[in-house]
C-alpha cells in the first residue's frame, strides 16, 4: 500500500467518526427526537422492537365491569365500584373472539379506554378447580379448594361430572355468581 492511499484511508476514516460523533451527540442531546424512519422501524423506540399496536394502547387504562348496554356506537359498562362510565365505539373497536353486538346485559368483561373510547373488550372468563356435589341435571355445585361453593350451569356440557369429580371449569359468569361452564376437565383423584 503506498502511502498516497494510507493518507487517503486515514483521512476517510477521521471524516467518518467525526460525521458519527456528531450523530451520537446529537442522539444523546435529544433521545426523544428519532428519526422518522427509525419510529417507523421500531414502533417500540429505540432498544424496544415493539408492534404497532402496542404504541396506540400506550396511556390507556382498563375498566373492569358489567356490561350493562351496548348499542351503535356506544358502551355502558357498571365498573365493579358500583360507578357507570359511557364508552365510544367504532368499527376498529375489537371484542376477542366475537363481535361486539353479541354482547350481552350482565357480562362481566374488561375493556381497555383511551380518551373515553373502547379500543378492545374482552369477557372475562372464570377458571375455577374443585370437587363436584349436589348434581341435579344442568346444575351442580363446586367445592372449590378454598373451601367456597360456586353454583354450576352445566347447560353447554355434553358430560356431566358426578358427585365427588375433581375438576377444573371453564366459563362465564352470567348472574354474578353461578358459572356457565364452557369447557369441564377430569382431574385425576
């Protein structure tokens, strides 16, 4: 290598990390001001691969409640306090696994809110384990670990349990106490 190119070479190299500290620098001065294409890159910021969505539920807080009317466009839910709150819908507002007009007075549900909008609702499912007593057609009663009875409907179960099974439920709960039960697993004893 003659030394014309190791001049030429060393002067590119001090050219390079110069144009690079100033970068940093700047980065450092302000962490806030990404670039466009690095946000569009890494929704979650810098160090953060993130998805999109994650960034539109940031501020947003969680009611947890009863439904107590759904209707276009809005969503009446009875927090656990006793307190209502009137919530926005739209087309983007997402109910997992159904569609919002299913929803039904008295289901118990969680819904994530930005600035009073509905931006996903969930119903909240019971999973409770136990031991079977009292069955009579589509109702029983759980013994739960804990001691606590729960009322079953066992409506949606295509076989029943029997007096004295160690299982584990699934389900709704439409009355505020009694489990619909949706899916029903045999514990071993």
């Amino acid at each position: 290598m003659s030394k014309k190119s190791a001049w030429a070479g060393a002067i590119v190299a001090a050219v390079g990390l110069t144009v690079g500290g100033i970068a940093v620098a700047t980065a450092a001065d302000n962490p806030d001001d990404l670039p466009a294409a690095f946000a569009e890159r890494h929704p979650g910021g810098p160090g953060k691969p993130g998805r999109p969505d994650k960034v539109r539920l940031k501020d947003s807080t969680l009611v947890v409640g009863r439904v107590k009317s759904v209707e276009t466009g809005k969503l009446t839910i009875t927090k656990d306090d006793g307190s209502e709150v009137s919530l926005t819908t739209d087309s983007a507002t997402k109910l997992r696994g159904g569609d919002l007009a299913g929803l039904k007075a008295d289901q118990r549900v969680t819904v994530r809110v930005k600035d009073g909008k509905a931006l996903n609702v969930a119903l909240a499912k019971a999973h409770e384990q136990g031991t079977i007593k009292d069955v009579n057609g589509n109702n029983a009663t759980l013994i739960q670990v804990d001691g606590l009875q729960t009322p079953l409907d066992l409506s949606a179960v295509t076989e029943k349990p029997k007096n004295g099974d160690l299982v584990a439920v699934t389900g709704s709960v439409s009355d505020g106490k009694t489990i619909k039960v949706e899916q029903l697993r045999q514990l071993p004893k």
